[in-house]
C-alpha cells in the first residue's frame, strides 16, 4: 500500500508545473522520479520499499545532474565552433 500511494505521489509532482522548468530542472525531475520509482519496486522485493525510493531516488539526482552538465557541455562546445565557424572570412575569389 505505501508503495502504492509514492507511487501516486511521484506522479504527480512530476505531472505539474514542468513547463515554467528549465531543462536542468525537467531533466533531474524525470531522473528522479524514475530513479525512485525502481528503487521503490526493487526495494519492495528486497523488504523495504522505503529505503529502496530513499536510494532510487539519491542516485536519480546526483546522475540526472552529471547527465545534466554533460549535455550543457557539448551544447557550450557546440555553439563556441559556431561562433568560430561564422568569425572566419570566406577567401577571396581572383
């Protein structure tokens, strides 16, 4: 039953507001929550839901963070070889 009602609860923070979120905030959400979400079943099994969200969900965070600045990092990457790309002049045709 407890699973059962934060699973519901899960859902449902994860269903609201996502649109006003900036990427870094929607990514970790999503992380977390289904991060928690397995951890809760495979906690479940194990006998203890509760510690199985409490770990899911450490782990969700702290990876959906690195993923998060992983892509932030190629996107920095990416426009910087834009910019350059645009600063160089095309040669003269004679």
């Amino acid at each position: 039953m407890n699973t059962r009602v934060l699973l519901s609860a899960l859902v449902a923070v994860s269903m609201s507001g996502c649109a006003n979120m900036t990427p870094t905030q929607q990514r970790m959400l999503s992380g977390t929550a289904g991060t928690t979400a397995a951890g809760a079943a495979i906690g479940a099994i194990a006998g203890n839901a509760g510690m199985g969200a409490a770990f899911g969900a450490g782990a969700g965070l702290v990876g959906s963070y690195l993923y998060d600045q992983h892509k932030r990092a190629e996107q920095r990457a990416y426009d910087q070889g834009y910019q350059q790309g645009h600063q160089r002049q095309a040669p003269a045709n004679p």
